[in-house]
C-alpha cells in the first residue's frame, strides 16, 4: 500500500463521518427554513449522537449489536474501497452487506414495528440494487471498466454528458438510500408519516448512535458516487454534489411517502425505459 | 492407477448399490454407504492429484466383455425398462417420448451406423475433474446424511417393511452415473449415464409412493424424456449433417473445424435443450419443484451435485463449440431469464424448500446464461458458481431436511427464532444463506464475473441485475427470520470466557449451554459442507489457479488468455477486482467487536419489543394488551408480493415467453 493509498483511506474513516454528520445537520437546517421553523444548530447531529453514547444499552436480542456493528463496518469499508478507488461493483456488494444486516438486526427484534420496517427495507433494497447496477454498467459500457482509478486514469470527459438519464436513475436510488420522501418507506425522519420508527423502532441509545454514524458514511458514499459524473473539475464536482443533495431536499419536503407498490412497479419502470435509452445512446456512438 | 481410479469412480458406487439393495441389516447398509463413500472422496481426490491435463483413456473390456456393447445393451434394456414403467403408469405421453428414442436409436445403431466405436470413451478434462470432486465428495455426504434421515423417515411414516435397500440402491447409484456422465466423451455412452440419471430421479421422486410423489415423478420423467428425445435427435443429426463418426466425440464435436459451424449448430440446439430440461429451466421448472414431496436426501442430491450439475455441465462443456453464434446468445437470454423469474417466484415462497428449489432453478440460469455469454471470464464465472452452488445448496438442503424433523414443518414462517431452540443447525443454516448471498463469499463472487462480463449484452445484464435484486430479497429475510425473537435466559447462564470469549462465540454464539444433540451422521456432513463453503471462499486464488484456470486453458488452446489475475488479495482484471481476503478480514473485525462489546458486563438492559406501553409483563411471550384488559398475541409476516407475483398468476405468463425464445431459438437455428 502506498502513501497516497493510506491517506485515502485515513480520509475514509476519519474525514467521512465528519462530512456526513455536517451534511446531516446543513440538511434539517435547509429543511426547517423550507418548512418556515428556525432548524437546529448545524451541529446538532453530532450532540444527538453523543448524547445516545451516553444513554443506557437497551437491546432485545443480541443479534442487534453484531447486527448494528456489522452495518457500520461494511459503510465504512464501502467509503474505504470508493476512497481506494476500486471496483463499482464490488463496492455496490460491500453496500448490501450493510443493509443486510440492518435487516436482520430488525427482524430479530419479535416487534411488529420493527419487522414491518425490515420487509419494507428490503422492498426498497430490491427497488434500488438492480437500478445502481444498471448505473454501473452504462458507466462501464462508457468508459470500458469497472474500476474507478482506470476511469479516472482513461476517461477524460465528465460522465453526466454521457450519462444524464443514468444519472436520473441513480436518483431514484439516492432518494431511497437517504431515506428521503417520497421513499422513505422503511423509516422516515418525518414523524408525521412514521408508524413508530419502522426498520430502527427496537434500536436505542449507543447502538442506535452506532446506526447513524454508519449513516453518516453512507451519505458520504453516496455524494461520492455523484462526484463521479464529473470527475474531471473539482469546482463543477462540489456544484454537481450540492446541487443533487439540495434536489435530494427539496423533493423530500415537497413530497408524501408512498406505499412500496407504487414505488417498487414504477421505479422499476422509469429506471428501465431511461437506463435502455442511455445504453442505446452510447451504443450509436461507440458505432 | 488414473486408470483404475476412473474405474472406482464409475463403478464403484454401481457394486455399493447392489450391494445397499442385497443388506437387510441397516447397519451393515450404513457401513456400505459410508465405505462407499470414502472410497469415492479418496479417488476423486487421487485423481485430482495424479492427472495434469486432459486425459484420454478407453476401457476394452469388463469381465470378458466388450464395454461398448455392454452400454449399447444396457441402454436399450433401460429404454425398455422405462418402457414397461409407462405402460404400468398408463402415461401415453411418456410411452410416446420412450419411443420417440427407441426406435430412432435402434434405426442409428443397426441401420445408420452400426457399430459405432468412438475413441477415447473417457475424455478427462478439468471441468470434468472438479464435477467428480463435486459429485464424490458432496454427493456421499448427502449419501451419509441420509443414513440417519431414512431411518426417522420411515419412523415417522410407520412401514412394517423397510424400503431403504430401494431407496439407497438408487441414490449410490446415482453417483456412479454421473460420474460416468461428467467422463464420458462417447455421445452414446453419455446418453445411457444421462438417461440413467433420468431414471434414478424418477424412482427417487416417487419414493413415497403417494398419489404426489407418483405424480410429480411422472411429470419430472416425461420432461426429462423431451430432453432424451433431443439428445438421440442430436445425435443422428451430427452424423446425418457430417456424414462421419468423428464427431460422435464431444471433444471433436467441440472444437469442429470453422467449416462445420452452420451443420452442427443443430445438433448443438437441441444437446442444449436437453441440458436445459435436465436442469429445470423454464419451462420445465415444474418438475425439480415437484421433486421437493422426495426425502430431503434427493432434493439435496438432485439440486446440488447430480442431475441438475448434469444439464449444467454439458451446456458450459459445450460451450466453446457454439461460441460466436446466434445460439450462444440466444442460450444467454433463455437462461437470464430463468434467472430473473425462478428469482421471484423464490420471493413468492413461504415453504423453505420450494424457495431452495427456485433459488437452484434461477442460479442453474446463470450459470448457463454464462455459457451463453461465452467469454472467457464468463466460463470463469460459470465454473465457480458450478463449485459453490454445489455446496451452499448441498448444505441448506441438508439444515432444511434437519429442522423439518426436529419442528416437523418447512414452512419459513415457522423458523422464526428458531436460533433460540436449535442454536447449532441454525447458525450452520445461516452460513449457508450468507454464503449464497454476500461477498467475499464464492458464490456471489461468481455473480460479480457474470454481471462484469454480461456488461455488452444489455437485457442480460438487466435481467441479471433485477433478479439478483429479489435473491437477495428472500436471502436476508430468511436469515433474519431465525435470529427473531426475545431475549432468553438461556443465555444469561453463559459466563464470560475471558481472553478466548470472541473465538468460543464465532463457534458457539451466544447460546453454549444448549447442546447439539444430532449424530454424527447428520453432524459430519453439515459442519463439513459448513466449512468448506467459507474455507473455499477465502481460497478462491488458490481455486482459480489450481482448478478453473486449467478449464479455460483446455477450452482453447493456443488463444488462451488469461481474464484474471490472482493475489493474496483476491482477482483483478482489465476492468474490475474483487477483493476476497480484505472484506472477509473486516468483517470478522467487526463481528469482533460486536461480540466484545456483546459480552461486556456493564448496565445492560434487555427490553421488550415496542408495544406503545402496552407489552405482557412477561418478555419472552409475543402479547399485549388488546381491548377489555384481554392479553393478545401479536404477530407478523413477510410480505410475500401474491398480488404481484404469485406462482399461479405469473407462471402461465413465464412458461410462454419461455416457450416463445426457446420457438426463436429453433427457428433461427433451421433457417
């Protein structure tokens, strides 16, 4: 491992929950001005989680800690291979291994709540894992590889010109990993929507602390992977990267959650129609 | 010694069968089944010591007879045999398809060409090599595990007079025909090894004897014969287009020379739809789901090592052969979309088996959607999942048919924390699952080299990519379902263990008070598939080298080139790397320290499930107060999307479109 490795993966680990907690708070600022409150201070994510360190570990089942430690580990290793600059899909793997275990930890909880919020986490799971693979294969069929150091060695061009309704695709799926309306169907952070707490109702204090760091990571990852469809600037990759996230927001505030059967047919469906029309596209000009 | 441990291999499990069907004792049977059993682990292993390359070998003889004619003779006595069966069955579909092979075979073998001598009969490659490491070793684990399973059967079924000489006289057997299958290089002779093993699964299906079990192994043989039909199609066809013997020989059959693609790219279509029957794709699924009324050992053999792998392997042989045709794509799209549909009628499942059944159906589609893709990487790809199907299915057959009779249903919604009652096969059973679904394990590394190398063919990959989406679906809530539930007590009794607490509890859980009480004829095969599903994981560099490369390597000589490149670290190509070793070692990191931090004596606090304040005093019991003071049960379920895509809505829907590519697929074959 060389020095340049090392430093990409320190920034991974120490870095990422840093910009993923900022992004959590800047985002409930952005959201209660948009909803005409005040908000909380940019921080507060970072006092919220010390503050459920500091609570009492109340669990059900021990599945739930190896279950919340599990989560964490593979968002972490996800920004960790992203920083290393490795294989998409593999990272795309590494990224269900994470929501597997948030599954399992809330289906081993005997509650309703919690088990209804595990099925409907693996509905959306379903609804966005075949979307972000079609994602990286128009990425590959582009710009012939997988993995991200060969694109950023050998393409030379920003992806959204080549990729715009792939972008959109990957939308679909931003929504529902950031647990944004309208697909915030496992668990939502609008409680006027939420039945009890869905996929995390049985996760409390330190563990429940360990789940949002672990959010925070995939935040990280996620924004990273919109700064790929514009690698080439780093000034139009923060523009790209806070443009989608300020979309990401608005949407969630303008929207309603739906059920997982409108979500599941039609996202399914738009994500096909625009992935064939991008794929035809490259496919005309590799001709 | 290659020589006569090719012998062992085929006929050693014909002698332990007669021999399993003479034993009235049901120890000296066990004795032979054991024996048997490790006589055939021991050779497959020799051989894949002794043999470098492939390896040519034709037996003359056997006991002053002509081994040739001995195969001819035993395959019409088969067909006649079967024959009978029909008529006793009174099926005018299977009479029809028994003859549809009768006569066309006896018209080849006495009138086109009589006396065909193809040499060498035995082509040992090493794609042929790893199905016999396959067949012998997971094979007669699941040959062990039945010992014990037959004998709570029969229990549970109150016969007056054993049936198991029958049952085990079919199930060794089975080995030796696919042995003789995965060797054979004579079309003939491979036909009688696979007509056998058609044979075999219908006695096994139909074990039982009930008016199900009767029925489904009717259906399973009928679509199994439209297979055999085919393949004496295929065979008369490659003679009748070539006008020589030569090419009776898979090998010469599969590197035919550029002139001969258009006349052999028939008999390649229909030798692939016979693969395809043979391993259930649609729209022949129904007959391996039906196949699930068998005892649990024949699901196991059927799905795992024989006659599902036989289908498999001869398309993924064969591939080469058809590289670069319409075929080849065309095989790619059938099977992705086996794939994709058995994916989601495995969704649709709440009985565990059924969604076993599926789950092998759509990962066989892979395998030969990979074989249709006909790259390098995605013969690669096929190889490995071949390996680790094997074994991950093999094992969750095994924990399946082991729960059933400990909880006596096989019904997943009924496995709900079942972690807290059978600790050991439960946590195996999730090994099993995990091993299916997540990497760094072999099975999903295979399906990264599928969808790498589907990349330039888009509605594969689309296909690929959606029902990799719903497998992962019925995966994780399976495993899910058997770590639910409260707290227990049980497991409070549990002292720490100190320094070693984090080793003890990867092998123990957090559950070391309740023992496992099974033989060691069940626990022996379960914790060896166990192991073997991650320790070949972790050993995929060495795997890849040692094992698959050799098959490419044979697949095209002179134009080798190598896809992947191995490291400790894992694979890595041109255009991707998967990383084996580093995931696996953070994640045992982390379940470290989830099991540290678990084990750790501070102010915990266990909890009952959220009830909004109204949960029974007593934790471990699912109730909360419902209206007039009345306690009530609370329960939950998956959601298991009939609305969208229940078996019986959907499954007409699949059979045509399944029935239309496969009516593209002839049509553009004959044009």
């Amino acid at each position: 491992m060389n020095m340049n490795d090392a430093i990409a993966v320190l920034a991974a680990l120490f870095l990422a929950p840093l910009i993923g907690g900022l992004v959590a708070g800047l985002d409930r600022k952005v959201t209660a001005r948009l909803q005409g409150r005040y908000g909380p201070p940019i921080l507060q994510p970072f006092y919220d989680v010390l503050k459920l360190f500091g609570k009492e570990k109340m669990i059900v089942n021990y599945w739930q800690i190896v279950c919340a430690y599990m989560y964490l580990v593979a968002n972490i290793l996800t920004v960790v291979l992203l920083a290393l600059q490795s294989d998409l899909l593999l990272i795309f793997f590494v990224l269900a291994v994470g929501g597997v275990f948030l599954v399992i930890g809330a289906l081993a909880a005997e509650s309703p709540y919690s088990q209804i919020g595990a099925q409907r986490e693996l509905i959306q799971m379903l609804t966005y894992e075949p979307l972000l693979i079609l994602v990286f294969v128009g990425i590959y069929l582009e710009t012939g590889s997988f993995k991200i150091s060969e694109i950023i060695a050998t393409y030379h061009e920003p992806l959204l010109i080549s990729l715009p309704l792939l972008f959109v695709v990957m939308g679909y799926a931003l929504v529902i990993k950031l647990k944004k309306s309208p697909f915030d169907i496992a668990t939502s952070h609008h409680a006027h929507q939420e039945i009890v707490k869905g996929v995390l109702t049985e996760y409390s204090g330190p563990y429940l602390g360990i789940i949002e760091i672990s959010h925070w990571f995939e935040t990280v990852f996620l924004l990273g992977l919109c700064a790929l469809f514009w690698h080439t600037s780093f000034l139009w990759m923060a523009v790209l990267v806070v443009a989608t996230y300020f979309g990401e927001v608005l949407v969630d505030n303008v929207c309603a959650r739906l059920t997982w059967r409108w979500m599941l047919p039609h996202a399914w469906t738009g994500g096909l129609i625009m992935s064939f029309a991008n794929y035809f596209w490259i496919f005309e000009k590799i001709k | 010694m290659v020589d006569a441990l090719i012998g062992i291999s085929v006929l050693l499990p014909f002698i332990g069968a007669i021999l399993c069907f003479l034993t009235k004792n049901p120890r000296g049977r066990a004795a032979i089944i054991v024996t048997t059993g490790v006589l055939l682990t021991l050779s497959s292993l020799l051989l894949f010591q002794n043999l470098h390359g492939p390896y040519l070998y034709t037996p003359g003889s056997l006991l002053g007879l002509n081994v040739n004619s001995l195969i001819t003779f035993a395959d019409f006595a088969l067909l006649f045999i079967i024959l009978g069966i029909a008529f006793k069955l009174g099926n005018p579909l299977v009479i029809l398809l028994t003859l549809l092979q009768i006569v066309p075979l006896a018209y080849f073998e006495l009138k086109m060409a009589p006396h065909v001598e193809v040499t060498p009969a035995f082509y040992i490659d090493n794609l042929a090599l790893i199905m016999n490491l396959i067949i012998s070793i997971v094979g007669s684990l699941i040959c062990i595990f039945g010992i014990r399973y037959m004998e709570e059967h029969e229990h549970h079924l109150h016969l007056k007079k054993s049936r198991q000489p029958r049952f085990f006289f079919f199930l060794v057997l089975f080995l030796g025909a696919m042995n003789g299958l995965v060797f054979s290089n004579n079309l003939l002779w491979l036909y009688f090894f696979w007509e056998v093993t058609t044979f075999c699964s219908f006695m096994l299906i139909g074990h039982d004897k009930t008016e199900i079990a009767i029925r489904n192994a009717t259906r399973a043989l009928w679509m199994n014969m439209t297979g055999g039909v085919a393949f004496v199609a295929a065979i008369i066809f490659i003679f009748y287009n070539t006008q020589s013997m030569e090419y009776l020989s898979l090998q010469a059959l599969i590197n035919h020379g550029p002139g001969l693609t258009t006349a052999l790219l028939l008999p390649f279509a229909l030798l692939c739809f016979a693969g395809f029957t043979k391993a259930a794709q649609v729209p022949f699924q129904s007959w391996l789901c039906g196949a699930m009324v068998a005892p649990t050992p024949v699901s196991a053999l059927l799905h795992s090592s024989t006659m599902v792998k036989a289908g498999v392997y001869l398309v993924v042989r064969m591939a080469p052969g058809y590289q670069g045709t319409f075929l080849s794509t065309m095989v790619a799209t059938f099977c992705a979309f086996t794939f994709l549909t058995a994916s989601a009628l495995a969704v649709n499942m709440s009985n565990g088996k059924k969604i076993l059944a599926y789950s092998t159906i759509a990962n066989l589609g892979l395998i030969i959607a990979c074989a249709g893709i006909n790259t390098p990487a995605a013969i690669i790809a096929a190889v490995l999942l071949i390996i680790f199907h094997a074994i991950s299915k093999g094992l969750l057959f095994l924990c399946v048919g082991t729960i059933e009779h400990a909880i006596g249903s096989r019904d997943i919604e009924d496995m709900r924390g079942l972690y807290n009652t059978m600790p050991a096969v439960s946590r195996i059973t999730i090994v099993g699952i995990l091993t299916m679904m997540l990497p760094p394990f072999g099975a999903l590394m295979s399906k990264w080299m599928a969808i790498e190398s589907a990349a330039h063919i888009p509605w594969v990959v689309v296909m690929v990519a959606l029902g990799s989406g719903l497998t992962v679906l019925f995966w994780a809530r399976w495993a899910g379902l058997f770590v639910s539930g409260p707290h227990l007590k049980v497991f409070e009794a549990e002292e720490n263990q100190g320094f070693f607490a984090p080793i003890v509890t990867i092998f123990k859980g957090f559950s070391a008070k309740s023992k496992w009480k099974d033989p060691a004829s069940i626990k022996v095969p379960l914790v060896t598939l166990a192991v073997a599903a991650i320790v070949l994981s972790l050993g995929v560099p060495w795997l890849y080298t040692s094992l698959v490369d050799p098959v490419l390597a044979s697949y095209k000589p002179g134009l080798f080139v190598k896809p992947f490149e191995t490291g400790p670290m894992g694979l890595t190509s041109g255009v991707g790397a998967f990383y084996v070793l580093p995931i696996f070692l953070v994640s045992i990191i982390g379940y470290l320290a989830a099991v540290i931090a678990a084990k750790q004596k501070d102010h915990r606090v266990f909890s009952a499930p959220y009830m909004c304040g109204e949960q029974y005093p007593d934790i471990s019991q699912p109730k909360f107060r419902s209206h007039l003071n009345s306690w009530k049960d609370y329960v939950a379920a998956n959601i298991y999307m009939q609305e969208f895509i229940g078996e019986d809505k959907i499954s007409y829907w699949i059979n045509s479109i399944a029935l239309i590519i496969l009516i593209v697929l002839f049509g553009e074959v004959l044009r």
